[in-house]
C-alpha cells in the first residue's frame, strides 16, 4: 500500500499539466488499485484530454500499480523474515522519530538555549509525516480493504 496521496504519484503529476481539473477533484485520496481504477474509468471517459495524453496516462497508473504492489509485497517479505530488526525496522523508526519530535517540544517548551536549524526541523516533520503517513494509513487501508472483502 502507497502511502502517498494520489496527486503525489506519476499519474497525478502528469494530470497536473493535462487535466488539472480532475486532480483537483480527485488528487487528496490515498490512492490504493480500486481507487487507480475508478480515475482510469473517469480518465477514459474524458473527452477533454487528449487521446496521446490518455495513452500516456494509463502507462502511468499502470506503473503506480506496480509500485504500490511492490510496497506490499516488500513489506510483506519483511514480516515473514526471520531477522528481528527487518520486522521492527518501521515500528523503531516511528518510535525514534515521534520521541525526537517531543524531545525538541519539551526543549522548546522550557526556553532553554538550544537551538535547532530550521533545516533539521523541516527534515524532522517531512519524516515524521511520511512515516505516520506509511506506518497507520496503509495500515488502516489493508484494514478497510480486508473488510470490504
């Protein structure tokens, strides 16, 4: 499972140029193979983009697919591994950087004289994200499909 938004895969930056209507209607959703599947429906249906532009379109979907497959599978080789630290490797990376996030607030919270680079900051919160993004999204989506089926 992808843990990236729809407008931030190949097919919704390409959409982006071509049809920015429709990613903006559809570019929040954590995309997963049914929801690839509903924008190749409404891809093919549009008449305003172009038939070339609808070819290349399809390629792209049919790549995020991909990816995310390998995602999955990855994930899933990992959990069936014998090795302790490949299965623990997202819990621990959540856990260092969920603890470094407090850490840095408590510091901040009390004025002492610590400075941290704006730089280290900004790193800190586009992982952080990503990582709650990964760990509970796809989690919480494989639960959802799970149901659904």
């Amino acid at each position: 499972m992808s843990n990236k938004k729809f407008n931030k895969t190949k097919i919704g930056i390409f959409l982006k140029s071509k049809a920015p209507k429709l990613l903006k209607s559809i570019g929040e959703f954590l995309p997963d193979k049914g929801g690839l599947g509903i924008v190749k429906n409404i891809i093919a249906s549009d008449s305003s983009i172009k038939p070339k532009d609808k070819e290349m379109a399809m390629k792209l979907i049919e790549q995020d697919i991909s990816e995310m497959k390998e995602i999955s599978t990855r994930w899933n080789s990992d959990m069936k591994s014998d090795s302790w630290l490949s299965k623990n490797t997202r819990p621990l990376a959540l856990i260092f950087l969920t603890s470094s996030a407090v850490v840095m607030m408590t510091i901040d919270s009390f004025h002492l004289q610590f400075e941290v680079d704006e730089a280290w900051i900004n790193l800190l919160k586009t992982l952080l994200v990503t990582v709650y993004v990964a760990y509970f999204g796809s989690r919480g989506a494989e639960k959802i499909t799970k149901i659904n089926k």
